[in-house]
C-alpha cells in the first residue's frame, strides 16, 4: 500500500517538475508587470486570511497570536511590499564599465531567472519561512516547489491551499509529507534549491544537490551567542535577550543560543535576567504556563530533547537558577536559566533550541571572544555595550552570518541586509535584493562590435608582434 502511494506522490512531482520545467523557459522573459501582479495575489491572500493563518500556526504549537502576527504574518507582508517596491530596479540590466584592454566592447550583467527552484522549509516559523523564499523565487521570475514541515501540520495544509487559490500548479506547487517526499524532490534536478533547516540535514541536501550540481542556499543553525559587556546597559540587555530567546518559545534559528557576561556584572545580570522573565510571562504572578504569551515546544520529540538536554547539564553539576519545570501533557517547558555549566554539557555541545538559556562568564573580553572562535561559526552574535571600541573589537575578531548591536534577533526584519549564516550556519544570503539573487543567474554578457577584432595579433599563429602586445598588457594593464 505504502509502495503504491509513494509511487503515486512520485508521479505527480514528475508530472509537477515537468510543467514548471516549461513554464519557467516562459517565464525568462516575463516583465516585472507579470511577476509583481503573482505577489500582489498573493499579498491580497495572506491580508484576507489572516485568521486563518493565526488559527493553523496556533494549533501547530500553541505561538500567541501577537507573536504569529509580527513573526508570520508581517515579516512575510514586509518583503512582498519591499519586493514588489524594489523589482524594477532589480531586473534591470547592469552597466559595467570596460577596462582599455576590451575598449571597443561594452558589458552588462543580465539578471536571468534560474528557473524551477525547490523550496524546503522548517517547522519553527512554518509560515514564514516557506513563503518568504517564494517571494524571492516569483520575484526572480522562476517557478517552484515547497516542501513544507511535517511537524506543523496545520500550517502546511494552508500553505497548500494558500499556493491552490492563488497560483497555477505549472508557477508554484506544494508537497507536504515527511523525509521520504523530501528525498523524491531532491532526486529531480532543480535549478536551484533553498533550503531552512538543521546544519545535519543541510548537509544530506548538499549531497543530493551534488549530483545534479544544483545551487544551493543553506540557511541553517547553530549556537549564536549572547555577549555582555561590563560596560552595557544590564536592565535594557536582560529585556532584550529575555525576549530574544523565549519568543517562539526558544525555537529560534537566530535566539541567543547561550550568554557569555562579564565577570564583574554577572550576578546583576541574572538578577535582570529574572526580572525581566517575570515581568514578561508571569505579571500577575500565576505561573508562566498560565501565559497565553508563551507558546509550546513543536513535538513530544523536541520536549524530551530538551529534558535529556537539562537532567545532563544538572547531572554534570549546572546550577538550575530559574525554571525547569516541564509538563509532558501540552509539551509545556519553562524559561529556564542555568549557570555553572561546562563544555561537556550537552547544552554547550549541541544548538538548544529551546526555552534553556546558559550563562557563562569570563574575565577578559579576548577570553570571551576565544571562546566563540573555538566553535562553529555561528548564525548571529549579539554584543551588548556603551562602549564603541569593545563592539567594534567583537565584530572585527569573530565571524558570523549575522550581528546586532545592543538588540538582538532584529536583523531579520531588516530587508536591505543579507540574511544567512557562514560555513556551519549556512551558504547563500536571503531577504530583500539577496533574495532576488539567489534566485537569478547573474549571466555576463559582452557585446563586441561586428569587425572590430582587436585581438587578431593574439590568434595563431602566434606571432611577434602578439607576444609583443602580451608583455604590453602584462606590464601596463
Ligand atoms: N537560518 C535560518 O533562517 C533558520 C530558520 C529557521 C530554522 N533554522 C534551523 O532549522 C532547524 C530546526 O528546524 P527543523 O527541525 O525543521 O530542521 P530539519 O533540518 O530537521 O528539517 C527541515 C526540513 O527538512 C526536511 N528533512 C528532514 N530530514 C530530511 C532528510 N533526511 N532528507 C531530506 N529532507 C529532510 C524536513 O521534512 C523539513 O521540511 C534548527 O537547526 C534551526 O536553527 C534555520
């Protein structure tokens, strides 16, 4: 029975990849006109239904409301808005100029729509993060496919139906279903793939990329840390990073994934730290699962991660100094706040993407800076400090996708910068104008003029007065 359905779902994406496959030559030269008209459609969809969507994310993981409408719904509005203000401009052919070597030529880079892209997104920001690649990929003029999470059921049926009411299946289709339905996608030879997930399984659709040498954007995870200076402001940063983390209910790619404060305000700054936890998710003082504000980790898998997670840092001898408690019966974990932790732990070994915060201290800023060096590169750092010089300090001797000043996480709202990792946390930039890139093949076209062949010295045979104009250009160009 499973052979059989598995034989069907392979049918249609052959039947699917092959309709985009003609569509997309088609739609190499469609106009801006054409592809802002498919965004506007698509605009006018998500404003219509946004209950919906806040009724399908909120049954997947229980995420507040206010949280859908900012991390979901918004953040998808904002870069169909700034795509379809921006298009234009991006389309258009880019003059270059021409070195005297080519005097004669002229040169241009043509923005060419790669063609039928496949899309893999995760569960953590269901919405988001399936529909904001395909604003780039319609914007870039190709068509594609989107495979969105299994772990988020009810997001991915109206994702479906969102693609069914408003696109033709030969411009945007989707197939939902687990890794099997990933696997028959990725055998197709895509021209190009844009993948969100786990740098693990990043590194199976780089493999299966390989065997077709399809593009790829990897935008992945990874430990992103948290750095508090002595110098910084400790209320304003415990605010930020209470929120930072616990939004999504750590579920993050991009949440300060651990702390490393200074040893001179470390104690103030847990003081903060739990200030800040109280005053966000238990005001009135009735316990943090009565807060419609705090949303619940995705799966009864991800629950018992994290719990093995927290009993082998307390095991190991990690200090438990606010939350822990977990209820099994609505995948409920608490804002939990752990210090005295180690290497060995596995909360410092693995991203922890979820409601656990560590903080580390250190005594010297270079100690600190070490420290994140020594690891992967992660996929955001934030610095907290008054002081210029210790901020300019960190972003010149770390490396990392991405990096905010005093806030953190609020890089992802900002379109004119490219999002995306760096070697572990991912390859390839999105949003905004990078987006649009990573959907297009930026082709090099030279046009010479007919009967103009200044090179002719240089063809064979080979002769003096072309080796002559070899150590010319070799000396002066
Ligand atoms: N950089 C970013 O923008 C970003 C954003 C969100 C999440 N993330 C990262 O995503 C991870 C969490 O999301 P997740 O658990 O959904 O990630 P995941 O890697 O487990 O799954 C992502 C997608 O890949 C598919 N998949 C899983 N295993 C597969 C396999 N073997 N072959 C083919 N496809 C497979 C899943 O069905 C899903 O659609 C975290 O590491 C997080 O940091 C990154």
């Amino acid at each position: 029975m499973e052979i059989l359905e598995d034989e069907i779902v392979k049918r249609q994406i052959e039947d699917v990849f092959s309709k985009q496959r003609v569509q997309a030559l088609k739609m190499r030269s469609s106009k801006p006109s054409q592809r802002i008209e498919m965004l506007k459609k698509m605009l006018d969809w998500i404003q219509i239904h946004q209950e919906d969507i806040r009724k399908a994310v909120h049954a997947d993981f229980k995420k507040p409301y206010p949280e859908i409408d900012i991390s979901e719904i918004f953040v998808v509005t904002a870069e169909i808005n700034h795509a379809i203000k921006n298009l234009e401009a991006w389309m258009k052919p880019k003059k270059v100029s021409t070195p005297k070597t080519l005097l004669g030529t002229k040169s241009h880079i043509q923005y060419e729509p790669k063609g039928t892209c496949l899309i893999i997104a995760p569960w953590n920001y269901p919405f988001n993060l399936a529909i904001a690649p395909l604003v780039s990929a319609l914007a870039a003029g190709c068509t594609a496919i989107i495979k969105p999470s299994e772990m988020t059921p009810h997001t991915s049926a109206l994702i479906r139906r969102l693609v069914e009411e408003v696109f033709d299946q030969h411009n945007v289709a989707v197939f939902e279903g687990e890794i099997p339905v990933s696997q028959m996608l990725l055998a197709k030879p895509f021209d190009h793939i844009f993948f969100t997930g786990s740098p693990a399984v990043g590194k199976m659709i780089m493999k299966a990329a390989a065997e077709h040498l399809t593009s790829l954007t990897l935008e992945l995870g990874g430990k992103s840390p948290a750095i508090i200076d002595r110098q910084a402001d400790l209320q304003d940063a415990a605010a930020k990073i209470i929120w930072g983390k616990f939004v999504n209910c750590g579920q993050t790619c991009i949440a300060p994934d651990y702390i490393l404060v200074d040893e001179l305000v470390k104690e103030d700054f847990l003081t903060e730290l739990k200030i800040q936890l109280l005053k966000m998710y238990d005001a009135d003082a009735k316990g943090i699962d009565k807060s419609k504000d705090y949303a619940r980790i995705v799966s009864q898998k991800h629950l018992q991660r994290l719990k093995r997670m927290l009993s082998d840092a307390n095991l190991k001898g990690a200090k438990t100094i606010f939350g822990g408690g977990i209820s099994e019966t609505d995948n409920y974990f608490e804002p939990t706040l752990l210090t005295e932790v180690t290497d060995e732990m596995d909360v410092m070994q693995e991203e922890i993407f979820g409601p656990i915060l560590p903080v580390l201290s250190y005594t010297d800023l270079t100690v600190a800076i070490d420290y994140i060096n020594k690891r992967p590169k992660p996929l955001a750092l934030y610095a907290f400090s008054k002081d210029k010089f210790t901020t300019d300090q960190i972003l010149q001797q770390t490396s990392s996708g991405g990096a905010v000043i005093n806030d953190c996480v609020l890089h992802f709202l900002q379109n004119e910068l490219p999002f995306g990792g760096v070697n572990n946390s991912g390859m390839g930039k999105a949003h905004g104008h990078h987006g649009f890139l990573a959907f297009t093949n930026e082709k090099a076209v030279l046009n010479q003029r007919i009967g103009l062949t200044t090179s002719k010295p240089l063809y064979p045979p080979y002769g003096i007065t072309g080796k002559k104009i070899i150590q010319a250009l070799i000396k002066w160009f």
